[in-house]
C-alpha cells in the first residue's frame, strides 16, 4: 500500500532536521501501535540511525546497537558499551563533527530495562546539545508512560523536547481516497463499514487493502478468521497499558461499547466505584473522551464517555463479549451476531462519521450532541458558527426514510430558545450522503 495523508507530519519532521544541523533538537512521535509511526519516520528519513528498544538484557541491547550504527554511519566503534547512557553520550560527541538522525523507537520500553536511563540521558543531552548537530526523534506507543516521561514535571526530560507529534488515525477523507485508489467501485456501505472496522489505523487499513477486502462481507471475514491479527488485538495492546486491574477496565470498555455510556448506569451494573478508571481512561491512555450536550457548563454532570478509536469500540463490543465463542474458533456464531446487530451499532459510528466531515469543512466554531435531562430530546448533531450566527441541526439514520425533520425541530425547542437571532438549518444525513 502506498504511504498515504502525512504531509503535515512530513514537513515537521524535516524541518525540525534542518534546524537540528545548528543544534541538537529532540522530537516526540506518540500514537497507539499500529497507527503508522514507524512508517512515518522511515518516509521521513531515509538516512538515520534506527535503534528499536526490546526488552532485553542492557549489554546485549547495546551490543545490538553498536552493530546498528557501525553499519549505518560507516564507523568503527572502538571498545565496547555494556550501557546504553555510555553509547548515547558516544553518539552525543560524534553529532558535534558529524550531523545525523537518530531514532529510537518504544523509547518507553527503557523503564523496564533500567529507568535511570532518562535522568541519565537528560543530564548528557543538557550538556552537549548546544555544540552537537543530534536529530533525535524518540517514538513510544504506551501512550500513559510516555506522557509521564516528557509531560510530567518531575521527571527528568520534561521539557527537553523541542517537538511533538500525537500521530492520530487517518481523516475520513483518506480513507475515501484509499477505497477509490484501490477499489473504485465501491458502495457508501462499503465507506461506512471500512471506517467501522479499520477506524483509520494505518495497519489495519494495509491488512484490509492487501487482502483486497473492501465490501462489508469481506472485511468482515478478514477480522474473523483464525489466523486473524484482530482477534487478540484489545488484548495484545491494552494488557501492558493496563497492567494487573485490566479485568475492570476491559469491563468499563466492553459496557461503553454496548452503549452503557453514563457512569451511574456502569458502576449498578459493575457494583462499584469506577471514578478513578474512567479519569486514568480518559487523562491517561486517551482511550476514552467525555460527550457532554453542546452549550453544558463546565460544571455539568450530564456526560457520556465514548471510546475513541472505531477499532477498538468494535473490538469490546464484539470479540471481547464474545471471547467464549472465539476461544473454541465458533466464528460463524460471532459473524451472526455482527450481521444481526451492526444496522444498529453502525447508525451511531455514522453520527461519528459526520461530526468528523463537518470538523473538516472547517465551516463552525462548535459541533457537539444534544440531550436533556432522562435523555429526552436527543439531537444528534448540532454545529454552530457563531460569527455568522448560524446553526445547522441534524438527524442521522441508516435508513434515510427513517428521518423526521419536524419531529427533529419539535425536539429542538429548549436547545434554540437562546439562539432566537441564529439561522437555523435543520438537515437529514443518512448512509446515502457519504
């Protein structure tokens, strides 16, 4: 598969590389595994040292990367590096006469080898980055350990970095562009349920597009298969974030993705305090986000929680309340209930679908829902532009007889009593206007 959508990336990287052949500069790439880190960093550099962190022994680790970057810079490295620090500082020196890219990928991976590697290093890069010529682009995809190496204020690199990129999923645009390049006759069903299932994540989309599974039958064969990469994936990528209490927060996810969105209606079903799960799902592993109804005060204690990532709402919905059937390889029995339930499931990922086109125009300075109290009056969309005092409100539905445009004004009546001066535009959007 072609490398697709990050130009903006692309010309941050470079140009931080132009400005580190004056002094060393550190950049931060952060994202979820499987979101196209590293594939971005090899089309950004072609010339660099890649160092990957795997958890192993610290002299054998570092005799791994000495080979890497003899062979890369064309250099004999004299004497040997039983420590990582020694190697960096060696590395630090040789940037001064010769100017390279350094990249060290799962960067986070070192607290597990030995964590004095950051206070260390941060003592070294102070001391020569001034003199030294270092593109130093540090990669990590537990999002929780590295916000707390290079965001909280005690730690020793805080605020070393010069640059940040939080490497996000691929826009509904590019994944439009994807199905037209690849599979140009393609059905809004087919956008719909390759949105669904991919969510975006660059790895999946390459699974997906080189099994040339782009109808919702195929993609959903794919993810259903024994050998399939999807079936472990929650778990694979979630158990290390999560460590031993993972149970309670896989608990918390599989109930969001059934639509059990509030907290009280979570914690009666669960029969305690989930509180502190869902501010670390949130703050922590951004897993998680809140949805309150547009206009609420900052106050206010109407809220939901919605899982971020498509992939990962599917995945608790489907495989993990299903794991009975999957552990003795019933696939047929999950692909039934995915068929009988995914008109349903996949109304409200359309909702998502199209607040994402309507950020992308550009065209509001607020979008959001709308409910109130007992969720009464549940508006799916409303987006404001408050410069040209305007408001468009809509119903989404698969089907698109479905929608009632008076009934959507009647349950408009509280939300525009305040916005008597706005135009207000009430719109339908359903599986045909993708």
């Amino acid at each position: 598969m072609k490398f697709y959508n990050r130009e903006k990336e692309l010309k941050n990287l470079h140009d931080i590389q132009t400005l580190s052949i004056s002094s060393s500069k550190m950049s931060v790439i952060v994202g979820r595994r499987r979101i196209g880190k590293t594939s971005l960093i090899k089309q950004a550099y072609k010339d660099k040292v890649y160092l990957f962190v795997s958890k192993k022994n610290e002299a054998l680790l570092c005799e791994e990367f000495i080979s890497i970057v003899s062979n890369t810079l064309d250099i004999k490295i004299h004497g040997s590096f039983s420590s990582f620090i020694k190697l960096f500082e060696y590395l630090m020196e040789l940037s001064i006469i010769q100017p390279f890219t350094l990249v060290i990928d799962e960067f986070q991976e070192f607290i597990h080898i030995n964590s004095s590697i950051y206070s260390d290093m941060q003592n070294i890069w102070d001391q020569y980055k001034d003199n030294g010529k270092m593109n130093l682009v540090l990669s990590g995809s537990i999002y929780s350990l590295m916000k707390k190496i290079f965001e909280d204020k005690k730690e020793p690199l805080f605020g070393r970095a010069n640059n940040k990129i939080h490497l996000k999923a691929f826009t509904i645009n590019t994944l439009e562009e994807i199905l037209k390049d690849n599979y140009p006759q393609y059905t809004k069903a087919d956008l719909l349920s390759f949105y669904i299932f991919a969510g975006g994540v660059a790895k999946y989309v390459e699974i997906l597009v080189d099994k040339q599974a782009f109808t919702y039958e195929k993609q959903l064969d794919v993810i259903l298969d024994e050998n399939s990469l999807f079936l472990e994936e929650g778990k694979n990528l979630l158990i290390e974030e999560f460590g031993k209490e993972y149970t309670t927060y896989f608990s918390i996810l599989s109930l969001i993705s059934s639509s059990k969105t509030a907290r009280s209606e979570m914690e009666s079903i669960l029969n305690k305090n989930i509180g502190g799960y869902l501010d670390r799902l949130e703050n922590e592993y951004s897993i998680i986000k809140k949805i309150k109804p547009i206009f609420a005060k900052d106050g206010s204690r109407t809220i939901k929680y919605e899982i971020i990532d498509n992939f990962f709402n599917f995945w608790f919905r489907f495989i993990y309340k299903n794991k009975s059937a999957i552990e003795i390889e019933n696939y047929e029995y999950v692909k039934n209930i995915v068929n009988r339930d995914f008109s349903t499931y996949s109304g409200r990922l359309l909702e998502k679908y199209f607040i994402e086109k309507l950020k992308l125009s550009n065209q509001f300075s607020n979008i959001g829902t709308y409910w109130e109290k007992g969720n009464q009056n549940e508006i799916d969309i409303v987006a404001v532009n408050d410069f040209e005092k305007t408001m468009l409100i809509a119903e989404v539905k698969i089907n698109p007889k479905k929608i009632d445009l008076k009934f959507l004004e009647k349950k408009a009546t509280k939300l525009i009593s305040k916005y008597k001066h706005y135009d207000i535009q009430y719109v339908g959007y359903s599986l045909e206007d993708l």
